[in-house]
C-alpha cells in the first residue's frame, strides 16, 4: 500500500465516523449533542490534515476533489475555533461528507 493510499484509508474512515455518529441525527440533534459535534469537528480536523500529507501529484491527478477547500476547512477549525458555525459544520456534514468519502474510495480504486 502507498502512502497516499494509506492517507486515503485514514479519510475514508474519518469520513465513515462523521456518517456513523451522525446517522440518526437532524440538525437541533447535532447542535444540542456537545459530544457528537466535537467529535465531529476532530474528525473534520483529521480529514484536513491527512488532506495536506497527501502527495502534491497525487492531488494535481485527482483535481475532481476539492482538496485546498478541506485542508482550508481544517485551518478555519484549528485557528478560529472560537468562529465555528455549527449550523455549517452541520451542512458540510450531511453534504459533503458523502460526496468526499465516494471521491475517495473512487481514487482508491485507482
């Protein structure tokens, strides 16, 4: 397995907890529940930084995936921890998520 394979496993499983913890939940569910959330949030912080240790050709061959968008994300959570919106945190969630974990296991395949 590459290293860059090894980063993607790592995204896919943060991505398959944030589905898993989320799986029941609406947005009033994920707000209220501090547990869920900050879990969440580690998880988006994880994804952001595998994001970054992936190889340069590795994301210039797969443009299709927003990667500068995530690793930005993981930067706004880490540095304005005090400025997050869950409400988008929660969006990201229920519509990101799923399209990032399918980009992924695409370029797994690959």
């Amino acid at each position: 397995m590459s290293r860059d394979q090894a980063y993607l496993l790592d995204i896919a499983n943060a991505c398959q907890t944030i589905l898993e913890l989320t799986q029941d939940m609406d947005q009033a569910e994920f707000l209220a529940d501090k547990r869920t959330h900050l879990a969440t949030l580690y998880e988006l912080t994880v994804i952001g930084e595998v994001v970054k240790r992936l190889s340069r050709e590795f994301r210039e061959s797969n443009p299709e995936t927003p990667w500068k968008q995530i690793a930005g994300m993981r930067d706004k959570l880490i540095h304005d921890y005090n400025q997050v919106d869950l409400a988008l945190i929660w969006e990201v969630v229920k519509s990101n998520i799923p399209q990032l974990l399918a980009l992924i296991v695409m370029d797994y395949r690959d």
